[in-house]
C-alpha cells in the first residue's frame, strides 16, 4: 500500500508527503530524519492519510494536494475526523 499524508507541524503548518509506512515516517519525520521542512517545526502529529494501491496515484494525489490552500487541506483533514 501507498499512502498520501498530512503532518500538523508545531508551528501549525501542514507538511504534506507519500509514503508505504506512516508510523515509520512520522517516527523518522519527528526523529530529525525526514523532510527538510519538517525538522526545524518539531514536534509533528500525522492528521491525515489516504492509502492507494500503486504509488502512481498516491503521488498524483500527493501533487493535487500540495497545490490546496491551507483551508483546503484544513476542510479535507476536518471530512475524516
């Protein structure tokens, strides 16, 4: 499986990324070890997660998701809670 996630960073920003293993990447994202962006905004909380079966969609979702507006994303993350 792939999935499409959203990390709630401590300044409240959301970092958006693929992956086949969230809890390993957010250990590794809260850990210093994953995203650029992410290490300087620690602690971050996983928010959000849609699986896919082929990495070919969960990276167009990925892409579709990153161009969102931070309402957007918010709306998205609120439809799932």
């Amino acid at each position: 499986m792939n999935y499409v996630y959203l990390l709630r960073c401590a300044d409240g920003s959301l970092y958006c990324g693929w992956t086949t293993d969230p809890e390993a990447r957010l250990t590794a994202h809260n850990s210093g070890h994953g995203a650029k962006y992410t290490r300087s905004r620690l602690p971050v909380e996983l928010v959000y997660a849609e699986a896919y079966e082929n990495r070919h969609d969960a990276l167009s979702r990925e892409w579709h998701i990153k161009r969102m507006s931070h309402a957007e994303k918010e709306k998205i993350i609120g439809a799932k809670v």
